[in-house]
C-alpha cells in the first residue's frame, strides 16, 4: 500500500468508482480540490447517470418559450419558401441583380453558411487531433451548427440559379444527352468539395451520436425508445465497437480537417479564378479560410451561450470553454487581419485604375460605412476586448463580441460580392445593386431555417457529447505534487 | 449442455480488471469475454488484448477507389466530351488535382463509416446481453460459456464485487422491429437505385416540357400569317411566300380551269361535295360542316385569303402546302371562283 | 487546339462610327432579343447585345464625344468559358467563335462575372413580345426564356446559312458571303466582317493597311479578342 503523503491513493484501489471520490483530508488541499473542481468540468466528477440527466432533463420538458419561438421560426422558414417559389415561377428578376452585380445576397449567404460552418469542423476534430481537452463538452455543438449552416449553404446555389429544375445538370449522372458538366469550373469543384464535407460532417456528427444515442435508448420508453434503438444499431459499447469507433473518429479527424481547409478555398476560388478587379487575388484561399473559423467561432459561441442559458447547462459550459473559444477568436481575427491587410496592401501600392476605384470606393465614396463597419466589427473589437479575461469570461460581453464579429464578416461578403461587381474595367457598365424585398426574405427565412433545425435537434439529441465527458472525468485527475494539487491532463 | 451468456456488471474498473484476471486464472480464454462500457477503456486498463481493427484498412481502400473514381470523372469527362474552353488544354491539371483530393477524402471518410458498421455488426439485428446501467458508467463483462461453469464463473464475479450478474441462454431474441425497419430502409434504397438508373438510361420516359421548344416565330415552312393584326394595313394582290419571289397569281385560263378541276376531284370533293357545296362524304363527319364553296361567304374572299386557307388549313381543314404546288393551288382557286352560283 | 478554318474577325472603325445606333436596333431584330422596359433599364438590366458606349471627353466648351461599339469581342481566350459548370458555353475550335448553348445554360450567371467586357446578359424574366411583335421574331434563332445567359454570336445563324448554301452549290466561302446584322446594316460602314485567315478578305486587308490605328479592347487581359478597332480621331459633339 502506498503511503498516504506520497502520491494520491487512486480511489479505485478502494474499490469505488471514479466518480466517488472522497475530498482530501487535508483543509487546503480540500480546498483546492473544490476550487478545481469549480473551474474544470473534467474533474468536477459526478456520476454517469447524474451527468445524463443534467443532459436528459432540460431536453424533456419545453417551455412556453420554445415552443412560441419554434412557430416564429417556422414561419420564418414558411417566408422563405413562399419567396422561393414565387421567384422561381417569376425569374430571378424579382432580385435586385442587373448586369455587373450579377451574383448579390444570395452567395453572401452561401458563403457566410460555409464559413460559420468551419469552426465546427475545426472544434470537434482539429481540436480532437491536437488533444485539447476542453474541446470535450463543445464540439457536438458546434458540429450541429456545421450540419445545419452547410445544408443551408447547400441549398443557396440551387436559390441564385437562373433555371433551378436544371440543377441535376450539375451532377456527372448517366444520361442520354452525351454532356457532362465541366471540371474546368470553379463551381463545379465547389459542388464536389461542398458534398464531400456535408456528407461526411453528417457521418462524423452521426458516429459521434451513436453512444449517446444508446443512453438515449436505455433512457428513454415507447415511441422515443424505438426511435433511439433504431439510430443507436445496437450498439452496446464493447471493445470492438468502441476499438473501430475510434478508428473511425480518428480517419474522420483527420480526414476532414484538410477537406474542411480545401472546402472554403475552393468557395474562394469562385472569386479568385475570375478576372473581376478585387476578386483577381492569389491570397483569396487562406484569406477565406481564416475568415471562415473567424466568424464560425463567433457563431459557435453564440451557440453555446444560448444554449446554457436556455438549457441550463451550466454544469457543462464553463467559463474554461469560453475563454478558449474566445482566446481562439481572438487569434483569428490578428490571422484575419494579417490576411485582409495583404489583400488590400497589393492594389493599394500597385495603384492600377480600376484598383484604385474600389479603393476610394470603399474609403470615401458612397460604400464607406460597410467597409469601415466591417473593420471596426472585425479588427477593433476583437482586439480591444478579448485581451482581457474578464471581458472573455463575462458571457454577456462575448455574446456581443461574437455578434459584431459575425456582423463585421457579414459585411466582409458583403464588401467582396455586390459591392465589388459594381465596378469593372468598362466604366459603362458599372452598376448598383438594391436588396430586395424575396432576397430579403430568402436570407431572414434560411437563418430562421437554421436556428429551428438546431433546437429542435437539441431537444431530441443531446447537443453535449456524453460518453466524451464522461470519458474525460475517468481519464482526467488531481495528483499531489508537495502542497500543490496538479491537474494531470493525459487522455491517451 | 446448452451454451449461455453471463453478464457481471461492475462500477468501477478495479473491479472489472479483477474480475477478468480471475476469469483468465479459471481457464476462460480471452475471445469468450466481451467487456462493455459507456466509455472507451484502454484495453491495457482491464488487462485485455488489443483489438486489431480492419477499419483502417479498409479506408485505405476507400481511398484507393476514390483515386480511381476520380480519375474516370476527370478523364472520362475529358476524353469522352472533348470541349474546348477558354483556352485550356483539354485535360486541365489543376482542377483535375482538386477533383483527385476531394473523391480520394470522399472515399476514404465514407469507406470507414460503412467499414465501422459491418466490422462492428451494425445495425445488430439480434439483441445481446446488455444493461442500461452501462451508459451509467457501470463496465459490463460478458463471457460465453456452457451451463456448467456457469456458477464457477459467477463466484469469480462476486469475489471481484460484481453489482449484478445476470445470465442469458444463447439464443438472444431477434429484434424483429429493429430488423424490419432497417431492412425496409435497405430494400427502400435499392428500388429508389433502380428506379433511378432506369430514369437515367431513358427506359423510363416522362415528357416535361422543356422551355425552348415552342417558339413564338413562324419557321419558314410555316407560311404566312393567318390572321393579321388589327392595326396592320391588309395586302392585296400578290400573296407572299416566304423565301419565294412574290408572283403573280396564274391566270385564269381553260387550261388552269382543267387542271383545277382535277384537282379539286382529287383533293376537295370528298369533303366540299363534288359540286363544292359543302355535303361531301367525308365532310359530313366533321363539326362544323365544311364551307359551301358556291355561297357569297367564300366567294366574297380575295383570291390570296383563299390561298393561305388552302395552304395553312383552317380549323378542321387540314393545310394542302404539302399536297399541292403553289401553281396547282391557283389553279385550284380559279376552279373554287368557277363554281360561283 | 488545331488552327481555326475560318477565323471569323471583325473590324470596327471608330472614325466613322456615328454613335447612331442602328446595329443595335438590327441586332435586335435578328436576334429575338427582346427590349426592356425602362423600368427594368433603371434597375440595370437593358439588353443589347451590341451597345454604343459614348464617353465624354474634355471639358466645356471643348467637349468630345467618343463612340465604342461593344459586343462579345469572341476571344480566342475566353474567360467566360471555363468557369461555365455544364459546358453552356465553350469554344469552336474551327471557326475561333465562343458559343452559347441556350437549352444548356442552368443559369449561374458566372460567364457575367468572369467577362470583362461585361457583354452577356442574363434573362431575369421571361421576354415579352407583344401581340403583332411576334410576327417579327427571326425563325432561325431561338427565343430564350427565363434563366438563361445571351450575347452576340456574330450572326452564327447567318454564318451556318452562308456554309450550307456553299456546301449546297459546291462552291467555297467567299468573302461577304457571310454579314452580320449589325455589319449590314451600319450606315458609314463603320462596321466590317470576314474570315482572317483569308488573305484576300476586307478585314485582312483593313488591318494589314490601318495597322497604325488597330487595337484591341482591354488587350492587357489576354482574352485575344477576335474584334479589332480602328482608332477614331477627334469628334465634337
């Protein structure tokens, strides 16, 4: 037996199991066990079946309030389609598009939808690949906002085609009419890298599930039981399933990561590839990449902080996570603006007239309030607040943060798409573009799109990943180094 | 002796390892024990063997076939399909590359997803010992035995400090619900293939209308306009053949007369009546009746009205432009004039 | 790329060009393209396939006024091609023309984006032609609907009329076999078409002796546009 002052007895000598642990002895060191034990979701260890029900309960019962929100969304959604259909039956020219502005709000939102939808990606498996623990409560959450942001992002270049009933056109199917489509275009790479990330993101969300889903099950009776054995395939959490499922995870991880960096450069690529002045730029690729995990971090923390405040997942969501995700949008938006000076600095010096047009365009012409809104939002925010951890931790003020961050990459598209067709080489077809009432419609209609699909998955799957957390309160302990009680971090 | 399965559950992983160090000192060999979790366990923690997985095997073949996927969709495109644009050459590398990397990760991503489900036998069909205390943190460990040893075996448990053991026959319930539903799901994903390849090889057609084909021009062999605008100023006189000189009408000759009557017996009567009155054989199926050719209505027509009905048709008249030469047409015409009460 | 039969070029001489504006009026006329509303003109979307830029120049009283024809300048290298997803519009090698393919388009208006002459345009609704108009519409040429991209296609209706009737007598192309709407109908003659690897063509001739004056519109770009112009001098307006 090992002395009692030398290292920690593990409790599970004992014969108790990880998660009845008794405090130390010793006052201080209780002491700093609880605050531990405060600040760190992994090791305020609570028993499994507490922690599912932290999980299960707010996911049982729905408030007056979702439900009063769910009919305003659904109509929201209901909008959408309406103005869907009456611009298909009309033709696109119930837009504001004209010539040169021929690609307007409708690939602003196809892009933002990508971009939100990295920062997903980069939480549940970027962050898994690099082994940072915190990701650990997070990254269902922000995988779910990658699903449901990609399937609207999928769904606008079908919106902005001139003939949508064509759209299978697109895909290399066998037909009879000897055509294929073009693997020249930028939009048809998009098409495959954008499949290609969907699918396999709904696959990683799904393998992800498959344990809690079987807590779902063993939880659960009737009709919400066969539904949860359905999707949960039997599982039953023996070596072999858990032995492939990590494999499975680990291809996944890694596979998706430098798929998620192809997929927004890609996205970028319709606008590098094409002659335009303003879009003609070789640093469009990592430009849009960092631009997108900028403003996805700020949609996931907008994400999770609702989430905690509605579904009381306090005991989940702690200030650890914040300040990590905070801390990573911070060292986004120092990326972004590293990125955005380089673009802006090439045309700048080289001074070429139609560069210079969108410049003094943008600087003090009649676009001038979105550029300097978009690198207030963007550049000065971030840099002036996250610094400091109390503004990180302080949830209302990152919420805010993370709005303006969204708002300033919002304009960014903004700024790059119509505003940036509006002025070519041939002064006499420059043009201005004015959103309209559909296009309006359309966008307020697919964000409405997304955030009901997002809480109506959060009521039926849990929107924490349990079997990760409670991996990490197994795996994740306190060791006594002198008077000092060291957080031991290994989870291999 | 029938053979069953044996389920202790414990709540912590000391407990579990002892209990599996016992088994292993009773003689039961490793591949009879299954330990079940809520959350992954290193196998050395509970003194088990590694699982050699084959999913990451088989995703390196997903990669292999998305290569050759592809490969068939960059250059069978090119080759089979060999347009030119903007002055590329006809197998472009670049976007070729992008195509390779995203099918080679689409292949290996979806591989060990599909690899990951059979080699862990999922979806289960049958059910197999479980308990729900497992996804409560509770490690389960499962051995398969024959009747006998059963009690040996749950000593084994109890001496480790099992919570519950519970005992199951080998011959577990098929979960006919579960297989039902994922069998439908299958058989609906195989008929919706077929259905589709025979849309896509045309065996099954469905007519949509497609934009372009009605048009509103007239094509040329379509002739002149029937009905004119109501502002237009009427033509008189020569009647205009598209892509033909304008020509003279051919006079009124015997010659023409003989000829239009032979023709008129051929083509008209069957429907005018011989005598062009309108009580035809063949006409008298017909609603409206067929025109009286003698009355003032026909009669009182200019001489190209007349040609253009004859030509285009007019509402159950079928167009003679394919029957009858223009020539013979106007002689047709001055035939129709002769009969004039 | 084998080298073009026929290298269909055309020439445009800015010193005689009126800014009148009748080839857009026949370009119209021959090609179904259907006249917007000024409603929809306001809102950027006038459709003319060959427009008469005029750019002011100089201050008052000494203002000049300068005319520039613009179509689709058929680049060699056409950026609008390779960006189109389903091949709509591509390349014929044999005659250097970059055709567009109405029942193919899906509409993603990328060609527009990519083009920097910004000469295509889009159908946002479907064409309206009024009662009588239809009676006007060229049979040889397809209406569009609504979705699909458009420009100048040099007449290829025309140029298809003039092969098939060569083939028919069994005769060769001559030089002014083949005449655009635009290019028959300009009253200077501002406006000359023919096939460039003909030595004896109009347009071989005119840039052999004007070469002094011939540029190419944003040439820089490398589209290798098959339009030449022939420098204007000074016009008052």
């Amino acid at each position: 037996m090992p002395e009692e002052n030398a290292s920690r007895p593990s409790p599970t000598e004992r014969g108790l199991p990880y998660w009845e642990q008794p405090l130390p002895e010793d006052k201080e060191l209780a002491a700093q066990e609880s605050e531990a034990r405060e600040d760190n979701l992994l090791l305020d260890v609570r028993s499994p079946a507490d922690i599912n029900r932290y999980m299960m309960d707010p996911m049982r019962r729905q408030s007056t309030r979702f439900w009063v929100l769910s009919v305003i969304l659904a109509g929201g959604v209901f909008m959408w389609l309406t103005a869907w259909v009456y611009q298909m039956i009309n033709g696109l020219g119930v837009t504001g598009l004209g010539r040169p502005v021929m690609w307007a709000v409708y690939i602003v939102n196809f892009v933002y939808f990508i971009g939100i939808g990295h920062a997903g990606t980069f939480i549940s498996a970027a962050l898994r690949v690099l082994k940072f623990e915190w990701r650990r409560p997070i990254s269902r959450a922000a995988e779910i906002v990658t699903v449901f942001a990609l399937s609207m992002a999928a769904v606008y270049p079908l919106i902005h085609l001139g003939r949508v009933w064509k759209f299978y056109w697109l895909l290399p199917y066998p037909n009879e009419r000897q055509l294929w489509p073009s693997y020249h275009s930028p939009l048809v790479w998009d098409l495959t890298a954008i499949l290609t990330y969907f699918s396999c993101s709904i696959l990683f969300a799904y393998v992800s599930l498959i344990p809690d889903i079987a807590m779902m099950r063993d939880h659960t009776t009737g009709r919400w039981q066969a539904f949860y054995r359905i999707f949960a395939l039997g599982w039953r959490g023996s070596e072999k399933e858990w032995a492939n499922h990590e494999t499975t995870q680990n291809v996944f991880s890694y596979g998706i990561i430098p798929v998620m960096f192809s997929v927004h450069t890609i996205v970028s690529w319709d606008f590098a590839m094409a002659l335009q002045p303003g879009w003609h730029s070789t640093v469009f690729g990592p430009y849009f990449v960092v631009g997108a995990l900028f403003s996805g971090s700020g949609a996931v923390i907008i994400a999770l902080i609702l989430l905690r405040s509605t579904m009381n997942l306090k005991y989940f969501l702690r200030s650890e996570h914040f300040n990590g995700m905070a801390m990573f949008m911070l060292i986004l938006s120092l990326t972004w603006d590293y990125f955005y000076f380089n673009d802006y600095l090439a045309p700048w010096f080289g001074g070429a007239p139609v560069d210079r047009t969108l410049n003094i365009l943008f600087e003090r012409g009649a676009y001038a309030p979105f550029w300097y809104t978009m690198i207030i939002c963007n550049t000065l925010v971030p840099a002036l607040t996250l610094w400091s951890k109390k503004i990180r931790t302080n949830l209302t003020a990152l919420f805010l943060v993370a709005l303006l961050v969204n708002i300033g990459m919002y304009l960014e598209r903004v700024i790059i798409v119509p505003l940036t067709l509006a002025r070519n080489e041939l002064p006499f077809s420059w043009g201005v573009y004015t959103l309209q009432a559909p296009e309006t419609m359309i966008t307020i209609g697919t964000f409405c799109f997304l955030f009901l699909a997002y809480i109506i998955f959060t009521r039926v799957f849990p929107i924490i990943p349990l079997w990760e957390v409670h991996e990490g309160q197994a795996l994740h302990s306190l060791r006594k180094v002198g008077r000092y009680l060291l957080h031991l971090k290994s989870a291999e | 002796m029938a053979d069953m399965h044996l389920l202790g559950l414990f709540n912590n992983v000391e407990a579990a390892a002892d209990a599996i160090d016992r088994l292993h000192k009773q003689g039961v060999s490793d591949e009879k024990i299954v330990v079940l979790s809520g959350s992954p366990y290193k196998p050395e923690m509970l003194g088990r063997p590694h699982h050699h997985g084959k999913v990451g095997l088989a995703s390196l073949g997903g990669a292999v076939l998305g290569v050759l996927l592809a490969a068939f969709l960059t250059a069978g495109i090119y080759l089979l399909y060999p347009l030119f644009q903007g002055g590329q050459p006809l197998i472009p590398i670049p976007p070729s590359l992008i195509v390779f990397f995203e099918v080679t990760m689409l292949g290996t991503m979806w591989t060990s997803f599909f690899a990951m489900l059979v080699l862990s036998g999922m979806p289960a069909f049958k059910a197999q010992p479980y308990d729900p205390r497992i996804t409560e943190g509770h490690i389960g460990v499962q051995v398969t035995l024959d009747e006998k040893s059963g009690d040996q075996v749950e000593e084994a448990f109890k001496g480790a400090g099992t919570v519950e053991v519970k005992r199951e026959t080998l011959a577990p319930v098929i979960d006919v619900k579960f297989r039902r539903f994922w069998g439908g799901v299958l058989g609906l994903l195989t008929i919706g293939a077929v259905i589709s390849l025979l849309f896509f090889y045309d065996v099954l057609k469905i007519d949509f209308p497609t934009n372009m084909t009605e048009q509103f021009s007239y094509g040329y062999e379509q002739g002149p306009r029937l009905a004119a605008p109501d502002s237009s100023v009427p033509v008189q006189g020569p009647a205009l053949i598209a892509g033909e000189p304008a020509s003279l009408p051919v006079p009124s000759s015997p010659d023409s007369l003989q000829r239009g009557k032979t023709l008129f017996g051929y083509n008209c009567a069957m429907c005018h009546g011989v005598t062009g009155v309108g009580n035809g054989a063949v006409g008298a199926f017909f609603t409206p009746k067929p025109f009286d050719l003698t009355g003032s209505t026909v009669q009182g027509l200019q001489s190209d009205e007349v040609f253009v009905v004859i030509s285009q048709g007019f509402g159950v008249m079928p167009p003679f432009a394919e029957n009858l030469s223009p020539e013979e047409r106007w002689d047709v015409i001055n035939y129709v004039h002769s009969l004039k009460k | 790329m084998a080298l073009p039969v026929h290298k269909w070029t055309m020439v445009i001489d800015l010193d005689k060009c009126t800014g009148c504006g009748a080839c857009v009026v026949a370009c119209h006329a021959e090609n179904n393209v259907p006249v917007q509303t000024e409603r929809e003109i306001t809102r950027l979307r006038a459709m003319h396939w060959i427009r008469i830029e005029r750019y002011w120049m100089g201050a008052y009283p000494d203002v000049q006024a300068r005319f520039l024809p613009v179509q689709c300048q058929q680049c060699g290298n056409a950026p609008c091609e390779p960006v189109c997803p389903v091949y709509a519009t591509n390349h014929s090698p044999t005659e250097n023309l970059n055709l567009q393919t109405y029942n193919r388009c899906v509409g993603t208006r990328y060609c527009q984006n990519n083009d920097p002459y910004k000469v295509r345009f889009f159908n946002f609704f479907d064409p309206a032609f009024e009662d009588s108009f239809t009676n006007q519409l060229n049979p040889d040429v397809t209406v569009r609907t609504a979705g699909v991209m458009e420009k100048c296609t040099f007449c290829v209706q025309r140029i298809r009329r003039a092969e098939e009737d060569a083939l028919a007598q069994g005769a060769a192309l001559k030089d002014g076999d083949v005449i655009p709407a635009c290019v028959q109908t300009c009253p200077p003659g501002a406006l000359a078409f023919g096939d460039l690897n003909d030595p004896n063509s109009q347009v071989a001739a005119l840039l052999k002796e004007q070469d002094q004056r011939t540029f190419r519109l944003l040439e820089n770009l490398g589209t290798d546009p098959a339009i030449y112009y022939l420098k204007g001098g000074p016009s008052h307006a």
